[in-house]
C-alpha cells in the first residue's frame, strides 16, 4: 500500500479502555489507547536438570481457543509512567509464579506492524525462583508450562494438535532466534 500523502488526518472511528481503531487515508489499524504497550517476558530457568522456558497458556477471545505464549502483560494500564522493567516484575509473578533476579531489556519490537501500531518492549529474566502458582489474577485462567529448550518444538507440535494457538514468538524459539542473539548467563 501507498504511503499517506503528508498532512493526511488521522481518525479515530472507535475507542474503548485498551484500543482504538484509526484511519489515515484508506488504511485502517488498531492502536493501544492511552499510551499503553507492552512488557513481553523470555523467562529462562537453568537448573540442574538443564535450560528451560517458561511459557503460558490461556484462552484468547480474537481466536476463540487457548494460545500457547511468552508471559505477557500491559505496561501503565493502571499507572501512568510505569516502566515496562516493573511491569514486567509484576506480570511475570502473576503470571507464572516466577520471580527472576536479573533482568535485560532487549528493545522495542512490533506485534504485527501491517494493522495495529502496538509494540512491546522484550525482557529477559534469568535466575529464576519459583514463589507461588501463577496463574494470573482476577478471571485469568493460565497455564503455566516449563518447557525443556531443546523439546520446544515437540512441545508447540503436541499443543498445536490440541488446537492451541501458538504466538509468532514461540515461533522464533523454534527457530532458536531470540536465543541467538541473547548472551544468557
């Protein structure tokens, strides 16, 4: 698709609590409302019995099925100015029951850049200690998975046939992407 011409307005045709669809021109997207992105979690578990990653599992209305993910979460959905480091501390306990001792930002990535403006900053968390269940809060209902780095893909394969979704970035764990370029302790 063709660039916008310079000058050409922006829409908002709807707006809720977490998005909002635009236009520009003849392209429509969804943005996060409100400033909001998010903290998205490669949480790495070295233990005696080898690497792991923890991975979640939890339903997802858009797909109408379980989806098979990295710990996830909204960075200043209830407190502006709140760092995607303290969001991501918050998230990941709620989630998994984890809590990591080191933390390392890897940077800014876009979810899916053709329709939603969204992006997400990447952490990864070593030197984790297991602290409670996870599972999330409120009406999550998660899955927590510890999942052997090398069987990942006999993981995402079994999961799949279960007729679970599996997010773009378990993807590149399949690929050994993300740990390609991450010095991990």
């Amino acid at each position: 698709m063709t660039r916008p011409a310079p000058g050409t307005p922006i829409e908002t045709r709807w707006e809720g609590r977490f998005i909002t669809v635009r236009q520009q021109g003849t392209w429509e997207y969804v943005s996060r409302s409100r400033g909001i992105h998010a903290a998205v979690i490669l949480a790495i578990d070295d233990a005696a019995d080898g690497r792991h990653v923890i991975l979640v599992e939890q339903y997802r209305v858009p797909m109408d099925r379980n989806c098979i993910e990295l710990p996830a979460g909204l960075v200043g959905d209830d407190s502006a100015g709140e760092a995607a480091e303290v969001a991501a501390e918050r998230e990941l306990e709620e989630e998994t029951g984890y809590r990591a001792a080191h933390w390392r930002v890897v940077g800014e990535f876009y979810s899916s850049p053709g329709m939603v403006s969204e992006s997400f900053t990447l952490l990864v968390a070593t030197g984790l200690t297991k602290v409670g269940d996870g599972g999330g809060v409120d009406s999550e209902d998660i899955i927590v998975h510890r999942v052997p780095l090398d069987g990942i893909a006999d993981f995402a394969a079994a999961k799949r046939a279960e007729g679970c979704g599996i997010d773009v970035r378990v993807a590149l764990l399949l690929a050994g992407g993300l740990l390609a370029f991450l010095p991990l302790p």
